[in-house]
C-alpha cells in the first residue's frame, strides 16, 4: 500500500515525503487524485463497504503489515492458552470490531484496487497498455 501510494504521489507531479504514515500518504495526494481513487474504489462493491473514513481503514492495514501480519510474532508475549482466552472473551463480547487487537476490512482492501486503476490511467500509453497493476 505504501508503494502504491507513493506511486500515485509521483504519478500526481508531487514528491512523496520521506514517511511511512499510510494515512499521510493518502491526505498528500491531491484532491483529483483521491476522487478518481474513491470513485473507483466505491463503484466495485456498492453497499458492502465504507469509505467515510479512509485515514482510519489505511491506519488499519499499515498495522497489519508492520505489526500484526506474524502472529506468532503479535502474540508472543501470550501462551497458547492465554491467546484462546482472550479469542473466547473477545467472542463473549459479541466479537466488536473496535475492541479487535487487529482490524483489517478485507472488502475495502479489495476494492482499493482503485489506487492501481488510477496509476494506470497517469502511465504513458506505452506503458499503461502492457502494465497490469491491478494484481
């Protein structure tokens, strides 16, 4: 995501920041660049997904990938026995997704492929008609 973000800053005439802040990344992108995103974004999945705070969604992935995405590692402090107690607890709850250690929102990730779709349409011709970078 970090790659793809910076991409979509250099492809927009700007200079990326020397940061990895996911949600930085996307406010630096301009107005046109985050709306062509969006719409792309919001047109794969009307309905299922929720993009009314993308800083928090882009917050949550950028979790994953540097804190979470081992769980061995994320839950290393925690025995085995510890960890299902905490599963069952948190499942007692009701399972609420804001009292999740991790969050991840799989339907919008998808259809973040939109951040490619824009980058595509900023390559030249050239490039943009081999490149697939929806993948």
């Amino acid at each position: 995501m970090e790659v793809l973000l910076k991409a979509a800053i250099v492809l927009s005439g700007q200079t990326p920041k020397q940061n990895h802040d996911y949600a930085k990344l996307w406010l630096a992108l301009p107005g046109y660049a985050k709306k062509a995103v969006l719409c792309e974004a919001m047109a794969r999945m009307p309905g299922l997904t929720d993009f009314s705070d993308l800083p928090k969604l882009l917050s949550c992935y950028q979790h994953v990938f540097e804190k979470a995405r081992y769980a061995y590692e994320f839950l290393s402090d925690y025995s085995d026995a510890e960890c299902r107690e905490l599963g069952e607890f948190w499942l007692s709850l009701g399972a609420p997704t804001e009292e999740a250690l991790v969050k991840y929102y799989p339907l919008e990730l998808v259809c973040l492929v939109g951040l490619a779709a824009y980058l595509q349409s900023k390559l030249p011709p050239e490039v943009g008609e081999n490149a697939d970078v929806s993948q």
